[in-house]
C-alpha cells in the first residue's frame, strides 16, 4: 500500500513533478512546489474543469477574487467562528494533533496523556501596510467560495443573469492545517476549483442531485477507473453549519477512502450572512413570475492539486513490454503533461528538419515534448513514466511517404498516419 505511495511520490520528484519546496535547504513545513512536468499537469487538471465547467457552459461564468481579504467577509460568513479544527497537544512527546485524525493516543510516541481539545481557528492572518494594528488585518482567504458570495450582485447585474446560473473561479486556497501530510493530499497552501450555483430555493434539491451526479462522471471522463471512486452522503451529524446536504465525492487512496470533491446546498445561508453584515440587498427579482427570492446555492468544491494527485495514485502502473519492465502512468490524454512527444529516429539533419516543423505546428495546440537524445526504446520508456498518451516518431521513410509513427503509450501499438492527419488524429484521440 505505502509501497504504491512511495513509489508515486519518488516518481514525482525524479521526473519534475513536485518536489518539497525550499529542498535546498531542507524542506519547509510541508510544502511543495510544482516541477515543469507538474505545472504542466496542474494546468492540464484545471483546464479541464475550466473546458467542462465553465468553457462549454452557457450558464456558468467565471470570476478572479483577491486572495488577500477583509475580515469582514470572514466574520460574516462564519469563519472566524466556526473554521476551526480540534487541537491536542501530548503532554508526552509535544507533539500536537488533531483531535478527530487520532484515537486519543498520540502517533508519535503512544502515550495516551493528552490535553482537552481546543479550538483552532485555521486561516491564517496578516497585516496590510505598514502596521501590525488590528485595524490593518486581513486574511488570506481559506476557500474561494466566499469571493463568489459577495460579487454575486456585481456579477449578476453585470451580465443579467437568471438563476439558475453559476459563478465559478479557480485558485489557490490557504488553510493552517494542523497536521498536513499524505503528500499534497493536505498542505497549507493548496488550489481549489470551485462554482457556485445559484437557484431557486425550490429548484435546490434537483439541482443538487444533478451537481453530485455531473461531478462524479467528470473523474470518470477521465479515467478514474470506477472502483476508485464513490460518492458518499454526509449524515447530519457530519453536516457543515451552512450546508442542507452534503455529497462527497472520494477517492480510494492507499491509506483509504478520501475526499476529492464535495458537493453541497448551502442553501441561503452564505447571501443571508452577507446580506445582513453588509446592509445590502442581494435578493433577486424574477421579472417573469414577480417574485422575490434569496436564491439557494449549490457548490461543487474540489481540490485541484488533490484532484491532480489522485490522477498519478491511479495511472502509476507496471508492467512488462518485450521481457522489459517498465513503468507507465495510465494519464487521460486531458490532464497528461505532454500530449505528445515527437521524436526524429536520429539527429541526421533532414529528419530533424520534419520533426521540428511537426513541433511547431502540434505545439500550436498540444503541449509537445521533444527528445533526440539516446535509443528509440529508451525514450518510449521515459515518455511513457511521465505518461505522454502519443509518441510520433519520424523516421527515413517519413522523408518519402509523408507519413510518421504514432504509438499508443499504453498498448505500445504503432500506426502509420500521413502527417496532414496528425493533428486530427490527435485532436480526435484527446477528447475520447
Ligand atoms: P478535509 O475534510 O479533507 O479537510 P474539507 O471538507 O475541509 O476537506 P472543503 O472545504 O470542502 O474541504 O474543500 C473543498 C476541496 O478542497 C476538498 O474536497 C479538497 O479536495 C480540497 N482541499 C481542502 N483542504 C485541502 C488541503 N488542506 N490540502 C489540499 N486540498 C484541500
């Protein structure tokens, strides 16, 4: 199980992925900062959110909120109150712990004496300008849902929007974790994808049950195979202060199920909050019918970089090619760093000539690798850890048939494709 974990995340680091960040100089707190193939992959992760949540959807449009905000926002929508976990300190080892991730002993050293749980608040606070008053607080923001709340009247009117529409945004997220860990599974700093959906408060369950059911296929667009995925009703017990209803949906992870998304109605209780704080009337009136409502919200929230780590937990693979082992990362072609990597058979001058004008013309629309450098094998077998889905080799009789190799990184087959049809042929493979 660990085994899988350690394997991923050695393949992170070899190949450019994520490393701990500040590595030079010993690693700092659980953090991590993104390689070239991981910011590719990152971007590829949200892209696709953006093509399927935003792009292609006539009701959805985006926002970029500050990252940088006012405590006001954060009193009003509950934070400062009730965005706490329970910490516990060992009296023992002092070490500390939150109090719902252990059984009331300490994984560190066993002993069993530890302090009453307290509550910590987690987002983390700073000072604008000069000086450290309390007049000069902010916080960076711990979920960007909020950013979504209180533009919902300036996006609105802005556009003339009639619920049921969304309003989405992509970006990173802070939370003072008390334990991180699991890799990027939980950090401090960390990126989300989220969109809220603003409807008719009696439309809320509907839209709910389409939300979870939406979201849940998009993991499986692509690839999640679906014995790693669920989708997991909270009961009331577990249920957020703001939520009627919550879905989550998860991720078989080596050390178990864990959440990737969750889907929630959060009713009205994120407008009213705002409403009341602020003295602003963000009701909507419904010129059609002549009502007057606070609509209800549905919130698709998940985690990009988490999302981004279940995708390598789940195509890392092994296997043998010709009496070779190699390993593979079974990536969808959407969220692949590379979509294609064009390879000439040697550095002999006319087949470069092709393979970089092949560059430049997939580049236009592909992220594209390109490598020269040792046997053809070896660098199938380099492409296909890093998970690029094709590999187009030019080879001496591209220079009289006009026509180059594709091959499939998972069933390593090859095919014979004139080069005027690459770009559809690829175009077509990514998105099925
Ligand atoms: P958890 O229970 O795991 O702490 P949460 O329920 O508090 O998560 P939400 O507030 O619903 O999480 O945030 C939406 C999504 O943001 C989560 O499903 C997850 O993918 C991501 N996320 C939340 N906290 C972190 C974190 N510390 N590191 C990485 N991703 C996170």
């Amino acid at each position: 199980v660990s085994d899988l974990m350690d394997k991923v995340v050695s393949l992170c680091k070899r190949r450019g992925f994520i490393f701990p960040s500040a590595e030079i100089y010993g690693g700092f707190r659980s953090t991590y900062d993104y390689g070239p193939l991981g910011s590719l992959m990152l971007q590829k992760v949200k892209g696709a959110w953006w093509m399927d949540m935003v792009q292609k959807r006539r009701d959805v449009v985006p926002i970029d909120a500050a990252i940088l905000s006012s405590p006001k926002i954060w009193e009003a929508s509950g934070h400062l109150a009730n965005f706490t976990d329970p910490l516990v300190d060992c009296r023992n080892c002092k070490e500390r712990w939150r109090a719902d991730h252990i059984d009331g002993v300490c994984p560190k050293c066993g002993s069993s004496d530890l302090t009453d749980a307290r509550a910590f608040n987690m987002m983390f606070k700073t000072f604008v300008g000069p000086v450290e008053d309390a007049a000069a607080v902010a916080y960076l923001r711990p979920e960007t849902a909020q950013g979504m709340f209180v533009n919902f009247k300036l996006v609105q009117q802005s556009l003339s929007l009639k619920p049921p529409f969304g309003i989405a945004q992509v970006g990173k997220s802070f939370r003072n974790e008390i334990t991180p860990g699991n890799f990027v599974f939980r950090t401090r700093e960390f990126e989300q994808m989220e969109m809220e959906y603003f409807v008719h408060p009696g439309e809320a369950v509907k839209w709910h049950e389409y939300w979870y059911g939406e979201r849940y296929n998009w993991y499986l667009s692509l690839g999640i195979p679906k014995e790693m995925i669920r989708l997991r009703h909270h009961d009331k017990e577990e249920l957020s202060h703001y939520s009627a209803g919550t879905v989550d949906v998860e991720f078989l992870f080596p050390w178990g199920w864990g959440e990737l998304e969750g889907i929630a109605n959060r009713t009205d209780y994120d407008l009213r909050a705002h409403m009341n704080a602020s003295g602003e009337d963000l009701t909507y009136f419904d010129q059609t019918s002549g009502e007057r409502y606070l609509p209800y919200v549905i919130e698709p929230a998940a985690g990009a970089t988490r999302t981004m780590m279940a995708f390598l937990i789940a195509g890392y693979s092994e296997d043998e090619v010709a009496g070779e082992k190699r390993t593979l990362l079974r990536l969808h072609p959407r969220v692949a760093p590379y979509t294609v990597c064009v390879l000439p058979l040697s550095k002999k001058p006319e087949l470069k000539e092709v393979a970089e004008r092949i560059y430049g013309e997939l580049s236009e629309s592909f992220s594209v690798a390109y490598d020269d450098t040792q046997s053809i094998g070896k660098r199938y077998r380099r492409q296909d850890e890093i998970g690029t889905p094709f590999c187009v080799t030019v080879d001496f009789d591209t220079l009289t048939d006009g026509a180059v190799t594709v091959r499939d990184r998972d069933s390593t087959q090859q095919i014979r494709i004139p080069i005027s049809e690459l770009y559809d042929h690829i175009s077509l493979r990514v998105r099925t």
